[in-house]
C-alpha cells in the first residue's frame, strides 16, 4: 500500500492553494493556446468599429501577446477629447481591469449590428459584462466606442484591482523575469512562488498574535481559562480571512490569462465569506460561554434554560447570513433567490404547522419559565427531571432512566406540574391503632408523635397537623401531616425513613399497637352465661346527670 503524498502545509486550505498555483501553469498554458488558435482563425482582423463585436475585439485582439499594437487598440478609446496617448493608456488599463478581476468578454455574445438598441434603456449602448455595468460601449456617428463616462470609470476602477501598481512584481523580478516558461512568464512563476511563501508566513504569524491577543483580552476579563479552547478556531479562520484578502488584492498583479484569473477570482469571493462565517460560528461559543458565567456570577437560570436556545439561534443566523455573501460572491441573484424562498417560504409553512407550533411553544416555555433544566415535573402520563429544551422538544429523564422527547407545542398548551419549585415537600399518611388503646395511651402517643416532628432537623415547625381523628371500622386513626423543607427526593425519602422509625419506636416504647383488618365473631348468649349485651335501665334524666359529672370533673374541656 502506497504511502500519500505528503501536504505541503500544515493547514489544508493553504495545501489547496499551493496545489492549484502548481497546476496553474500548463491550465494556462493551454488556455493561452485556446486563445490564440481563436485568435488565428481570422488571419485578416483589422481594426474596425462599425458594430460593438468589431469595436470589442479591437480592443482586446491588439493587447493579446502574438498580436500587440496598444494603438491600434486604442481606436476603439479614440474620442476628439483623448489625445492618442491617453486613449492608449486607457485600452490597456480597461484590458487590464478586464484580465485582473477574471472578467471574460464574450465576443460571440456582442451585437454585430451596426444600428443595435439596448433593450433596457432603449438607446444604441451595449454593457461587455454584467459585472461592470458603468462601463459600456456607444454609437457616436457611424462608430462604436467605448463612452467617456466609462472612461471616466477606468482609473477608479484599475486602483481598485491594482492597489499596488500593476508592474510591482515585475518591477521586483530581475530581468530574467521577462522569459517565458510552460505559458507564464518567469516573473509570473516567481510572483506565484512568492504568494504563496507570504500567505503561509502571514497566516502563521497572525494566528499566533491574534490567539495571544484575545487569550489576553480573556484573561482581562476573567475568561481565560473558559474561553482558551476556543481561542485557536476563532483565530485561524481569522487569519486564513486575512490571508485570502491578501491574495485577492496581489493576485491581479500576476496578470494571468483572464480564464485563469476568472476561475481563481471566483474561488476567492467565495472562499472569504466563508471564512468569515466560520470565525463568528466560533464566536458564537465563545459568546455563549460569556452568558453561562454572567448567568452564574447573577445565581439566575439563564445558562440551563435560556442560553442554548440563543446559541442555537444564533448559529443559525451566522449560517443563513454567511451562506448569502457566499451566494451574493458567487454571482447569484439574491433578490429573486430570496423571493423565489418567500413564496416557497409559504408553502413550507403550511406544511410544517407542527413545527412552527412546537417553535413557538419554546418561545411561550422561554417567556413563562414553567420550568427549568432540572426541574422535576408532571404533565399528563409524563413524569420526570427536565435535562434540555430545544427548539422543537423538551428531553425528560424519567425515573425509569429512560428519555422522553415531548414536543414543546404540547406542554405548551398542557398543566405542568412542577415539583422542582417546590418549598416544603408533604407527608400525609394516618396512624392505625387498635380499639382497645386506653384514651390516655392515645393522648400521650399523639404528644410524642408531635415532640418527633418538632425534633427532626428536616421539618416544617411552623405548619404540621397531628390528630387523632377518625374511628374506622377496625382501628382508631390519627392524622399524620407534615412537610418537609429538602431541595430534592432522595433528601425526602431519607427524611421519611428517619421519622417512620421513630413513629414505630415510640410505639413500642409505650405498647401502643397498630392495628390491621381484622373481623371479632360475637356470640349473644351462651348457655348458664349472662348476656354481653349491657343493660340500660337509667332514665334519661340520670343519663344526664352522668354527663354533668363528667364534664364537672374536666373543667378546661368543658370551657373548650
């Protein structure tokens, strides 16, 4: 098996870029001979101006290399305004505008009819390219020219394309730089050469001062050590931004043959934004992290419930915008894409009404914060601990272990039960003992019962009940109704266990004996037996003078 070839750089898009300067020359070689041989096929050309076809291979013909004559191109600038240096001048430097920026004129697109009318603005013009729409041909008597307002055009636009000067690496080159190899030029070889060494080294130098400078910037702030893992993938899609803006703005100095220059031109304005994109994507995390630690510096919510969504939200719109200035770049229409997407735009979302219902539920959970990650609730059949809400569903983890997404639309509309903002946690149960327990055993039991709450660390002190209250069919019942004051269930379970065992312990201490169901067979009469049944034979004045004595020996109850 065959080793790889190894990459010349340690960073791909720099290899990429290397690989494509390397393969460059014989692209352009061969495109030079497709040229050319376009060129030949008519032997006899001269220069003529009678339709915007001749005006435009007038001037483009005589700046070709195998065809040179810059005054003869010139005709096609020859205006009674221009002297024929300056209308020289100005053919050169449009051809050069033309071959720098990767614009390819299309002869066999241009009119060649002498009385040719734009269809746009109903007069005799016609636009070489699209993407320069200030500069356009017209009809000036009986020929074609280039229109001085376009003229005008020329030296704002070749500053642009060429801020440097056109001739600075020729000018850099030694004289053996005017030799021709494989297609290109030596100084062309050396010029590429020389990109790329300064790409590589602007690249190296950039990441690491731009890292050092927000791992500075961080630390002033006091995120260093939050921000450090993501201070390396901020900063290199920085400098590669950095670096491909440095190539764009040279690479016209090469003057390469225009489809060669078209071809690298387009991947550049795409590769820029994309870069760009990648940089604030990171930033996002960055960001994100920013809102978590004011969110814990503040001791509010907002990293476990708001801060996800927003970084979703803002991943997104990173990606929609980035991915437009890469379309935009690349020559598309973003107005009819983006009308073409609101009309399709509808259609998705009549389509998708679950979805939009379940994006506008985490908007609603988002502004009323029913619940929290973390928070233990109850909804329906659902019951569980929250651990994250997304755009569309909240994920639930059950006391099964088991995960439950619930689309957002439904506890939207759905009663929540939220058992995570709970103060006291509640205990309710009632206290079985047996109908033979004397009254006294149960008001001291009741007593203890109460004195065991009021000693548990856990406990509510200033609300509980503790009764006896109830005569059931086989047992006397005291009510047993406490809180607890514990964030969580394990907490609670084990406060439960604490304090049932000191119910049973102090039942056993003073014999106190729980009852259970249980049914007494009672027989009347038994034979040589006296019946069970007691007699009343007291009238009802004597019943009640029983009960004024009763109540005579138990002062503070009858007061109550």
């Amino acid at each position: 098996m065959t080793k790889p070839f190894p990459v010349p750089f340690p960073f791909p898009p720099l290899a990429a870029l290397l690989t494509l300067f390397l393969l460059l020359p014989t692209s352009a070689a061969v495109a030079q001979g497709v040229e050319a041989d376009a060129w030949r096929a008519n032997d006899d050309i001269r220069p003529s101006l009678r339709t915007p076809y001749h005006a435009l291979r007038t001037h483009l013909y005589f700046l070709q290399p195998d065809s040179y004559d810059a005054d003869k191109a010139a005709q096609a600038f020859m205006h009674p305004e221009l002297t024929p240096g300056e209308a020289r001048d100005f053919a050169i430097r449009m051809k050069q505008v033309f071959d720098g920026r990767g614009y390819y004129i299309d002869l066999d697109k241009a009119p060649n009819d002498p009385n040719h009318i734009d269809s746009l603005h109903q007069e005799p013009v016609y636009t070489p390219t699209r993407f320069l729409p200030e500069i356009y041909l017209a009809k000036r008597g009986d020929r074609w020219l280039y229109s001085m307002e376009s003229i005008r055009q020329i030296d704002r636009l070749h500053r642009e394309v060429f801020p440097f000067g056109p001739d600075l690496l020729i000018n850099l080159m030694p004289t053996v730089g005017q030799y021709t190899f494989v297609g290109l030029y030596l100084w062309q070889h050396l010029g590429i050469l020389l990109i790329i060494l300064l790409s590589f080294l602007i690249h190296k130098l950039l990441t690491f001062l731009l890292s050092r400078l927000l791992y500075r910037g961080a630390a002033r702030i006091g995120y260093d050590r939050m921000v450090r893992p993501y201070l390396l993938p901020v900063a290199k899609p920085l400098s590669l931004f950095v670096v491909f803006l440095f190539i764009l703005l040279v690479f016209p100095l090469l003057q390469l043959p225009v489809e060669m220059a078209r071809y690298f031109t387009f991947a550049f304005r795409a590769i820029l934004p994309l870069f760009a994109t990648l940089m604030f994507y990171k930033l996002v995390d960055v960001f994100g992290l920013y809102l978590e630690k004011l969110s814990s510096e503040s001791g509010s919510s907002l990293d476990n419930h708001v801060i996800p969504i927003i970084r979703k939200v803002l991943r997104v719109f990173v990606v929609v915008v980035g991915g437009l200035f890469i379309l935009q770049n690349m020559q598309v229409n973003i107005t009819a894409l983006l009308a073409g997407l609101s009309i399709g735009g509808l259609a998705i979302a009549l389509a998708a009404q679950d979805t939009l219902k379940n994006f506008f539920g985490s908007l609603m959970i988002f502004i009323d914060k029913p619940f929290s990650v973390g928070h233990w609730i109850t909804s329906g059949d659902m019951d569980g601990t929250v651990e994250e809400i997304g755009f569309r569903s909240t994920r639930i983890r059950t006391f099964r272990n088991s995960l439950i997404y619930v689309p957002n639309g439904r506890l939207a509309d759905s009663s929540i039960d939220n058992h995570g903002l709970r103060e006291f946690r509640r205990f309710f149960m009632h206290i079985s003992i047996t109908y033979d327990t004397p009254p006294d055993l149960i008001e001291v039991y009741v007593e203890g019962l109460r004195k065991i709450v009021e000693r548990h660390p856990n406990t509510r002190k200033d609300f509980y009940i503790v009764e006896f209250n109830e005569m059931a069919d086989f047992s006397l019942q005291i009510m047993f109704y406490i809180f607890f004051a514990v964030p969580t269930w394990g907490e609670e379970l084990r406060a439960r266990h604490e304090v049932l065992i000191e119910i049973v312990r102090l039942a056993e201490k003073l014999g106190v004996r729980f009852a259970f169901p249980t049914s007494t067979l009672h027989m009347e009469t038994f034979p040589d037996k006296s019946s069970l049944t007691p007699r009343y034979d007291m009238s009802m004045a004597e019943f009640k003078q029983v009960m004024e004595s009763y109540f005579a020996e138990r002062p503070g109850q009858a007061k109550s």
